[in-house]
C-alpha cells in the first residue's frame, strides 16, 4: 500500500526535524544532562513537528545508548518502542477523549510502571480540546506524577489552556519552517523518490505550504500525482487550483487603478479557467502583501526571495501605487475568507467586494488629485501667504487680517498637520469671506457641507484658526449658498403650482 510522503518521510530522530533547532537542542541537552521534567508543552501551528519531537524525545529518554542526546535505534528498548503497539508511549487524541471519565481512568494507568524503558511517556494531542472538567483531574496528576510518567502535551491553541497548566510545564514554541528548509526538504524527497521537477515548482510547492511541513509534503503529493512524477510550475497552478504570477499581476493592476470594467473582465478569465474562488482572493491577498512589502522595506529581496525577474516586477507595480491603497486591498481581500463560509455563492461576495475596492481606490485617487491641484494652485492664489510677513500680520493684534490671508495660512496648517481630506474639501469652489471676527465658508456642493459641518471636523478647523490667530477669538459658520430662484419658481410661488408655462 502507498504510503504518504508526509508519513514516509516522519522524522525519527532529532536531526531529521526540519526548522525546530532551537527545540531540539534543548531537549537534547536536557537528556545529555539527566534533567528530564515531569510535564512538557508543545505548541505552534499545525504541521510544524510537535508530535513528531514528542515521539522522538519519548524514544530517546529511554534509550539505553543515547548519542549524542538522541535515541541510538538500535537498542532492545528503541527497537520495542518503535512498535506502535507498545505500552511505555501512549498517544492520546484529547478531541476524542476530552470528557473527565477518561482523565480519571489515565489518572488510574500512570501508577503502573514501564514493560520496557526507563520512562512511561504520554502524549497528549490537541489538550486545548479538554473539558475544564477534565483539566481539574489532571492538574493534580500533571503537578504531582509518580517519578516513572512523563507527561508531553500539544496544541495548536494554547491561549485555551488554563494558567494552571502552563504554569507546571516547560513551554516549547513551534515556528513556522522556512521557505529554504522547505524547499530542501522537498527537492532531497523529491530526489530520493526519483521524481522529475523543476526548482520554480518546488519553491511554489513550500510557499504553498505556509510554514508547514505537513502541508507541503501533502501538496507535493498532490502535484506528483497529478503530474506522473514530473513536477512543474505551470501542473502545481493546475493541481492546487492557484494563479500564475503575471495573472495576478494583471489583476492586481485592475484594482490599484480603480478600473471595474478590466478587473471584472479578468477576474471572469480566470474563473473559467476553473481556479478556485476562495483561492483567487488568498492569492490576491498575498500579492497585495508582497506589494506593501516592496513598497515599506527597502532590503524587500531578503524577505520575498523570489527570482529578481519577478522581483523587479513587483518593484515597478509597487513604485507607481500608493501604500494606502495596496493596503486597502490587502486588507479586502484578507478578510474574505470568512464571508466564504457564510455563502453559497463565493463568485458574488469576490465581486463585489472588488467593486467596492474599486470605487474605494477611485474616490482616493480623485481626492489626491485634487489635494494636488490645490497644492498646484497655492502659489498663485495665496501669493498673499509670505510666511515671515504673515506672522507678523497675525502676531499683531491691531491688525486686521484678510479673508485670503486667513484661508491661505489654514490650508497651510491643515496640510501640515495631514489633514488631506479637510484641505480637500475645502476645495477649489469653496467661496470664503471674514466679517467680525467670523470666516464664512460658502460650499456649492451638498456632500462637500455636509461633511465639513460634522463636529470632528468643525473642531479641528476652529482648533487650527485659533492657532493661526494666536489667540483671536475666530469661529466658522458654514452658509450653505442658496440657489437665486428662477422665473418659473417666481411664477409658481405667485399662481401656484396648477400655472402652465410654455415655452
């Protein structure tokens, strides 16, 4: 029977753990040294070696012969313990046996001594299942075991874990393994195998796998066997179901440009194509994360290690977007995973989340311009604004400031103080004028007024004048302009609304 690689290929001694280093060596140093504790906890994500290090450390405290803090294998008790049927490594799966009846009968079974090594050792696998019944029975045993028990708990959760526990056990933290020890990984398999692939395809295989050695060993039997034992780039896209590289370039481009029409049409391509839409929206949220790497670090090549072809893709894509949009979209698309589960239509929640995205990226990209323009239309406008003569203006308090000088020195300080979105409404049309002590701000645009009359922004705007002013009293009124009625209003006011006018 065909055995899978990720079981074929479970590490059986300290050095074929991949990535744990800072745990094994521990552990290894603790056997050289004779100062094995009572209670072990394993955590860290799924796949990353917990059970395997916990069978191994089990096997190698009763060798006979260690060397160099690892079980011999060649030993009558490393022989009798490699049977699974053995009595002195007991695996326990607490998903099944959470309830406090089993805890009570393990309670039982630890008095009893080990057939073969020198230690009973138990496993106990996904702990954070257990009942706080269950918990409360074992604390006692857990603090206090006879001197022949070892207890190893493990958990991809240990935030569940009650402080009574973590506090009588020695904590190992699982990391997630590296892109390169997966890589290795795969391609010493691969050539042991005498399977055909290419490197491109093994470094998408160990993204794939996400820090997992379990998850990737499982892919590359995937791809294997999709592809007859010649493993390449474009088979691992077709067997996992993901995007090539210049694809989700091609959408991402859609996206940071606010263009619905392209997006959706690209989007409709590689849907029939058969990619899976779940995978389309992760795929998208890790380019977008590469994207905000490029664009924030500046050593991005030590992070990504991707080829420097795509790497300077990515570069020039990063350069000509803005870092609150990649983050917009990374953000969209991050968050879709759990709207996936709640329907039964992922295509609509995928686009239409775009096209929000898309309208979001539109109206950023508008208000930038904008803000440009103004800054553009500064020098001539506010020509007033000299910063030395200003100060002297306003510093004085028989002086009678101008309605531009004013309005100048605001959106000034409003842009220095970052506040592009005020400055931006405060806009081109924006029509200003100061009678007793009081700058009227006149706006044409009903949304443009309703946002500047909200009181957060009133706030910052009177807080910004009384600055400017230092210390003249100045408030704002926002006078939204009426429109001048026209003839057939004036009409309809005096005949009412039956009159008839024609043209």
């Amino acid at each position: 029977m065909y055995l899978a690689l990720y079981r074929k290929y479970r590490p059986s001694t300290f050095d074929e753990v991949v990535g744990q280093e800072h745990i094994t060596t521990s552990l290894r140093n603790q056997i050289k040294n004779d100062t094995i504790s009572h209670a072990y906890l394993f955590c860290g994500a799924r796949g990353t070696g917990k059970t395997s290090v916990a069978k191994i450390f089990a096997k190698s405290i009763n060798c006979e012969n260690p060397v160099n803090g690892s079980a011999c294998g060649k030993c009558p008790t490393c022989l009798a313990l490699s049977d699974p049927s053995n009595l002195d490594i007991l695996e326990i799966d607490a998903a099944s046996n959470n309830r406090v009846d089993e805890i009570r009968e393990l309670r039982e079974k630890v008095k009893y001594p080990p057939v073969n090594g020198k230690y009973k050792v138990y496993i106990i696998d996904e702990v954070h299942m257990l009942t706080d019944s269950a918990f409360n029975a074992l604390l006692k045993t857990l603090e206090e075991p006879p001197k022949h028990v070892v207890f190893i708990l493990a958990t991809t959760e240990v935030q569940k874990l009650p402080a009574t526990i973590l506090s009588r056990c020695i904590r190992f933290d699982f990391k997630l393994v590296g892109l390169n020890d997966l890589e290795n990984l795969v391609k010493r398999i691969f050539t042991k195998e005498n399977i055909k692939f290419e490197d491109s395809a093994v470094s998408l295989i160990a993204r794939l796998g996400e820090g997992s050695v379990r998850d990737t060993l499982s892919i590359a039997d995937m791809c294997v066997a999709y592809t007859n034992r010649d493993v390449t780039y474009d088979a691992v896209l077709n067997a996992v179901g993901a995007i090539d590289k210049s694809s989700l370039g091609g959408l991402a481009q859609h996206i940071l440009k606010g263009d619905v029409k392209g997006l959706l049409s690209s989007l409709n391509d590689v849907i029939e194509k058969g990619k899976n839409i779940a995978q389309i929206a992760k795929d998208l949220a890790s380019y977008f994360r590469d994207l905000a790497v490029v664009k924030t670090c500046d050593d991005y090549n030590s992070i990504l290690k991707y080829p420097s072809t795509f790497a300077d893709t990515l570069k020039q894509q990063a350069d000509s977007a803005n870092t609150d949009t990649i983050l917009k979209a990374l953000k969209c698309y991050s968050a879709l995973d759990n709207e996936f589960r709640l329907t039964t239509n992922p295509r609509i929640v995928l686009e239409v989340a775009s096209l929000n995205l898309c309208d979001e990226i539109r109206n950023f990209v508008s208000l930038e311009q904008r803000v440009e323009n103004l800054e553009n239309k500064r020098p001539q406008s506010m020509s007033a604004v000299a910063e030395p003569r200003v100060e002297t203006v306003l510093n004085n308090p028989q002086a009678q400031p101008t309605s531009q000088t004013i309005f100048g020195k605001l959106l000034v300080h409003l842009r220095n103080n970052n506040e592009m979105m005020l400055m931006a409404l405060l806009g081109e049309n924006t029509q200003f004028s100061l009678e007793n002590n009081v700058l009227n701000l006149v706006s044409h645009n009903q949304q443009e007024f309703n946002a500047l009359s909200k009181p957060d922004n009133i706030k910052i705007l009177n807080d910004a004048l009384n600055e400017i002013m230092s210390g003249t009293r100045i408030n704002i009124q926002y006078i939204e302009e009426k429109k001048e009625p026209t003839i057939e209003d004036l009409l309809r006011e005096k005949f009412g609304d039956d009159i008839k006018i024609k043209e």
